[in-house]
C-alpha cells in the first residue's frame, strides 16, 4: 500500500530548482522576469461542466522554499511524504528525475497510459520538442468525465468551481486536449498554482530554444481513491541541463475538504456572487506598454482596445507584451472582431 499526503513549493523553489540544476543565472533573471509579468494575472474561470479547462498561471509567493526529500535511486514503493502545509508542491528525490540514460533521445513522442479498473489515469511520458506542441486553437473538452468528477461550487474559490478536467501533459506541450488518458479531476489549486508554473517554463524554453524536454506527469492515487491525491512531475532538458526538476504538486484546495474516494467535497457554501459579478462594475486597467489581451479561458489574443476586452471576465484578462506570434505559438487565436 502507497502512502500518500501532500507537498509544498513556490515561486522561489522554481528559481531554486533552476539553480540546482546548473541553470545559467541570465536564464533565471528572465524567468523571474516573467513570472513577474504574468503573476498577478487572475486566473481563469473553470466552466466545470460544458467548458475547456483552462490552464492560466498563479504563481505562490514564498519567503522560505520547500526542503526536497532525499535521494532515491528508483521511485519508491512505498513513500511517506510530508503533509500538505500551505504551499502547492514541493521537490522531491532530492530534484532528481528518475530517467534513465537511454532515454534521453532528443526525438519527439508521446505515450499515455490506459486507464485502469477505476477508469483513473496512470503517467504520462513525453519528449517534449517544437513539432509537438499546438498548431491551432484548442476545442472542449467538457465531454470528458475523469474518475471522481463532479461539478462543485463554493465561494472563496476564483470562478468558484472547485475541480477542473486537468491535463497531466499540459495542452500546450503536446497538444492534446480531449484525451481521456491524459485528464484527472484536479482541483482549480493544483491545476493553477502547482503545475502551471512548471509547464510555462517548459513550454517556454522548448518554444525559445528548439530542444527537447523528457516529461512525465505521474497521477497519485491511494488505493481505490477516485480523486488523486496530487501529481509527481519530472522534467529533463536532454540538449543540455537548462531544465531539471522533480516535484509533488498536491490536489487540494486550502479551505475545502475533499473525499479523495469518492470525490464528494465540503466547505464555505456558494452563494452565486461570481468573481464575474463582483467584477462587473470595475474599471477595466490596461498597462502601458501592452500589445494584446489574452483570454485564458477561450484562448483568443485581443488588441487591448477591442469591446471584448471590457466585456471579459476580469479573472481571464491577461495583459501582454507578446508579439502575434508568439500568441499564436503559446496556443492563442485572434479574436474574430477585432482581428489582431
């Protein structure tokens, strides 16, 4: 029987793992750079049962990294993580994938696994390159019902929906979508905060540098639990060491208690004031310096003075400097008013 409980990690331990694995310093200054351009961006509203998970980031602010575990030479039978205590995830392995050398080929494939008696997911593997990764804007996925799904709202949640149809290998890296080997119920928290940070850095560095990243993202089920209790994710660089990590994302959601069985869940009860709503009457701010205006819920780019830009949710808005294609290469379409 596995032991399973939660993890920790933030921002700061994304620039810690970096550093652990010999990345160069001028890369983590970029990085941290636009962790800062994106980090208080709201993150989108989850439509739980007829709309695409959508994947914006929110990045944890931490004074204190998370300590990782020590090092294992092959992942453990049997491994008694530390409990959850306020940060969403945490290294482990000391950092260290587990890949072995005759792995690291940098040609491109990906593989899910079938899923199990429970209809629940097993791991993911991909060897991440350019030739994976979207071409065109991403469809729904809301036909898909992963194992433990419900539809739950509370408040205290931003869009207040509290599972999302969570992709282990992000859309953005292989371009799966409506897969049903690679979607877990996965709170907004995970989803957001945990694994998020690490596929935009992925995804940024394979779209900036044309190499490949080993990638695997490991569902954690304890027994017969229809919800996993988090994710393990791994990542090599195999061109060079520019990305290395290995971490546990934790499938919580601070103030919300879970039943990981069945996925029945309990906490502050909804009371139909929308982040939506509450935000309706606010003067819509656009920064200086902006191009577009993403949309992190039906993934279209906006020019910053299209009515549909006032019109968007405020927790989907997202202000950026990107040029079009670089929109168009993280997965974006143009709008089809204003016609960016």
């Amino acid at each position: 029987m596995r032991k399973h409980s939660f993890f920790t990690i933030g921002l700061t331990l994304l620039i810690l793992t970096l550093s652990a694995c010999g990345k160069n310093p001028a890369v983590v200054r970029d990085t941290e750079a636009e962790v800062t351009e994106i980090r208080e961006a709201a993150a989108p509203e989850q439509e739980a049962d007829t709309e695409e998970e959508t994947e914006a980031p929110a990045f944890p602010e931490t004074e204190k990294p998370a300590e990782s575990e020590p090092v294992k030479d092959s992942e453990p039978e049997e491994y008694d993580y530390p409990s959850f205590n306020g940060e969403p995830s945490v290294q482990i392995n000391g950092n260290k994938p587990l890949f072995t050398e005759d792995q690291m080929v940098p040609e491109s494939f990906e593989e899910y696994s079938d899923l199990d008696d429970l209809g629940r997911c097993g791991a993911a593997f991909a060897c991440v390159g350019q030739d994976l990764m979207p071409t065109e804007e991403r469809g729904s996925i809301g036909e898909v019902h992963p194992s433990g799904w419900q539809v739950a709202k509370y408040d205290g949640i931003e869009g207040n929906y509290l599972y999302n149809r969570c992709h282990l290998i992000a859309y953005s890296l292989t371009a799966e979508n409506a897969n049903e080997k690679n979607l877990i119920t996965g709170t907004s928290y995970m989803n957001r905060e945990g694994m998020n940070p690490y596929e935009i850095l992925v995804a940024n560095y394979v779209r900036d540098t044309g190499n490949h990243v080993l990638y695997r993202v490991t569902p954690i089920f304890e027994e017969d639990n229809l919800i996993a209790s988090g994710v393990t994710m791994e990542a090599q660089s195999i061109e060079d060491d520019e990305i290395c990590f290995y971490v546990y994302c934790f499938n919580v959601q601070p103030g919300i208690t879970i039943d990981y069985a069945t996925g029945d869940t309990s906490g502050p009860e909804y009371t139909g004031q929308s982040e939506e709503t509450k935000s309706e009457t606010e003067e819509v701010v656009i920064p200086e310096g902006t191009t577009y205006v993403l949309n992190t819920n039906t993934q279209k780019f906006h020019y910053p003075e299209c009515d549909s830009v006032r019109e968007m949710n405020a927790n989907n808005r997202l202000p950026v400097t990107m040029t079009r294609e670089e929109c168009i290469e993280a997965g974006y379409s143009p709008c089809g008013n204003c016609k960016p």
